[in-house]
C-alpha cells in the first residue's frame, strides 16, 4: 500500500513582501489538483531556516569542491 500525499509545504529561498508575492501564489494556483494556496508568515522558522541553511551549506560546499580541482 503507498501513502498519500495531501499537501506540501514549498520553501522559498528568501521571504517575500506580501506585495510582492502575488505573481508567485498565482503560478501555485495553478498547478494541477491546488485548491488552496495559503502564505506561511514566518511562523514555520524551524522549517524554512533549517532548509535554507542546508542550502547555503550545499552551495558552499560545491563552491568549495569546484575550486580545490584547479
């Protein structure tokens, strides 16, 4: 038997202003099977900070990599 997915969670890489972020909550309305498209105001810190330092970190780390082959 598989899961079910019912949701998810998008993690942007900077907050946006509230007036700025229009553009972006209409292109999520319109993905396939959206009824709903509701801004998390910075209340989920530990998820949106957790997945944007391991970003960083990644980048760093490929940076890193990239210039200790020359």
């Amino acid at each position: 038997m598989t899961d079910r997915h019912a949701g998810y969670v998008v993690v942007l890489d900077d907050s946006l202003r509230e007036d700025d972020a229009q553009a972006t909550l209409n292109a999520l309305r319109q993905i396939k099977g959206v009824i709903a498209v509701e801004p998390v105001v910075d209340d989920a810190h530990a998820v949106i900070a957790r997945n944007r330092a391991y970003h960083d970190l990644e980048a760093r780390l490929w940076t890193a990599l990239r210039e200790g082959r020359g």
